[in-house]
C-alpha cells in the first residue's frame, strides 16, 4: 500500500495512480491478464485506434528492430467501432469495475469519419471513461497529411468531436509544433493532452538497398523517443492549462518520473510492453517508491516541479 497519494485526474477521467499504456502497444487489456491484475492495478489503459468500420492497416512487414527501439506502420489496422465493441466491451466492462479507467481512442481518415466513429463509440461503450482522438491519423482528401497536423486543422477535428460527447477527450498528438497545437486544442474543448505518438524515422536494408518495411517511413518508438518526448511535454506543459499524458520511451518509474517533473499529470507505457509484459506493473511500484522518497505525502507535489 501507497503510503503517498498516487491518484491524479486525467482532465475529468479520475485514475488510482499516473500510471497508463500507450495506444497500439497493449493490445487492449486482456493479453496481459495472465500477467498480472490489470484492472486492480492500473490508473488506465488506452485501448488500440479505433475507426467508424474496419480498417486493414499496411502491408507487411510492419515492425522492425532499431538502435533502443521499433519502428511499426501497422497503419491503424482495426475492426472498426461494432466489432471493437463485440470483441472487448465486456471485458473492458470488467476492467472499469476493477477501478480502472478505459480510455476508447478514435481514428479518422476526414472529420466525418470521426463523426462517425464518436457517435458510435457514444453509443455502444458505456465502459468507456473518456475517449481519446488520435489526430495523427492520414487525411485522405489532403494526400495523406497528418489529420491534426496544424493548430487550425487540429481545432477543426476538436470542433468536429466535442459536441457529440460530454465524456472527457484527450486528444493524442504527434511529435511536432506541440505547444501551439496544443493552445489550439485546449481552446476547443480538450480536456487533456496525450504526447507523443511515434516519430517518422526510416530503416534501410543495407543488402538488398530496400526499407526493412514494406513502407519507406514509419513510426519510431521506445528508449530512443525518450528524451525527446520529454522535451516535448515540457514545452507543452507551459503553453497550456489542461492536464498532460507523457509518452514516449517509458521502460521504469525513473522514466515515467522525469515526465511528472516535466510537467505530465499521468504518463503511458508503450513499446516496454512489447518486450517486458510486467513493464507497466513495475513502472506503477517504481513510480510510487520514488514518491515516497522525495519526502512529499502527494505526486501532485512534483508535477511540473523540474528546475532549470
Ligand atoms: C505497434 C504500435 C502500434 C501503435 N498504435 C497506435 C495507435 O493505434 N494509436 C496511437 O495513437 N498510437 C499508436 N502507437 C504509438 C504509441 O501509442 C506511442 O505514442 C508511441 O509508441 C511512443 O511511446 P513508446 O515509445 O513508449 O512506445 C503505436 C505504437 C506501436 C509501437
């Protein structure tokens, strides 16, 4: 038991500690349950994208092996809100039930389909505690740039989303222009940020002069992103009001603390799931203990408490 307060909110989505996973890196939930107790020991878990009708994603390979990290374009692959739900509301039902938030993330190739899928989600997930929009996602009628790639085309996907729920939207944001993207998004409505989705890296195929994935570009994530994800939620942290989610390269409590001192409110495991299962349940323990030692009785004491 924590001897320190660990509980924080996540912009309205109430959590038993900061801890949280990465969208995409954790399957949703039930794969780690013969792990440990995810439900009764989790702030939340972040299920994977999910878009109005199913998508197929990339062709493969989709993943492969870099210095400190991975580089994936499984390009959203979903089986759309209906089928999400079919397959995993009940057990995210039990998830909420063990005191555990579940964070629904919203893909969309245009502001309609995001429409679309919000309305569903509305609809069919009572289990959900709040949704969470991936604005990263391709916008097909804009030749594949990122959907909320500018603060005026990521106002424009808030605009499209926030009437159609009272639940809490974290809006998930890609590696670029986080602070003015960020005022944008705040000003309409998010209730909290979550950064950063992976960085567009490349790996060639020194033999065969090819990209070691079937794409020429995709995401790199894990140890390698850490640095520069904290950076980014520390310049974040000072343009906006709205709480923050801190990703990137999180694989230990010492990790995940040098977000909270950043600036971060509640931080995810992401790729550390995909090579250690128990690396989330460890961050929970670490993060805690190096709580206690900082001699404060609440984590709220050291979000943001980085000196220069
Ligand atoms: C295999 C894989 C799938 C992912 N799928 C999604 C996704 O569906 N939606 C999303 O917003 N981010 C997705 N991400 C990005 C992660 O949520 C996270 O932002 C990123 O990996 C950085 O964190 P990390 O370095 O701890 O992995 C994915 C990452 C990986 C490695």
């Amino acid at each position: 038991m924590a001897t320190v307060n660990m509980r924080v909110d996540l912009g309205g989505i109430p959590m038993r500690n900061p801890v949280n996973t990465a969208s995409g890196t954790y399957g949703n939930g039930i794969q780690f349950e013969d792990f440990y107790d995810v439900g009764a020991t989790l702030g939340a878990i972040t299920c994977k994208g999910v878009a109005h009708e199913p998508w197929n994603g990339n062709p493969a390979p989709r993943l492969a092996e870099v210095s400190s990290g991975i580089m994936n374009s499984v390009g959203l692959q979903n089986p759309g809100v209906e089928g999400f739900v079919a397959q995993y509301g009940s057990y995210l039902q039990s998830v909420r039930d063990r005191g555990c938030a579940v964070i629904c993330q919203i893909a969309g190739h245009s502001l309609d389909e995001y429409r679309q899928a919000t309305e569903l989600f509305e609809e069919l997930a009572p289990f959900a505690s709040g949704f969470e929009i991936n604005i990263s996602c391709p916008n097909i009628a804009k030749g594949g740039a990122a959907m909320g790639g500018t603060p005026g085309a990521a106002a424009e996907v808030m605009r499209a989303v926030r009437p159609l729920t009272a639940r809490p939207i974290v809006v998930k944001m890609a590696p670029h222009d986080v602070a003015e993207i960020g005022k944008a998004l705040e000003a309409e409505g998010a209730n909290a940020l979550s950064l950063i989705n992976t960085i567009p890296g490349m790996a060639i195929d020194v033999h065969t002069h090819r990209s070691r994935l079937a794409r020429p570009t995709a995401g790199v994530s894990g140890p390698a992103i850490h640095a520069i994800a904290v950076r980014m939620v520390w310049e974040c942290a000072q343009a906006v009001s709205i709480p923050i989610c801190g990703i990137g390269g999180i694989a230990s409590g010492e990790d995940a603390a040098e977000m909270i001192l950043a600036g971060a409110t509640a931080i995810s495991v992401g790729t550390a799931n995909l090579y250690d299962p128990l690396a989330a349940k460890n961050v929970v323990r670490e993060l805690t203990e190096w709580v206690e030692q900082q001699g404060v009785q609440d984590v709220h004491e050291l979000i943001g408490a980085f000196e220069c």
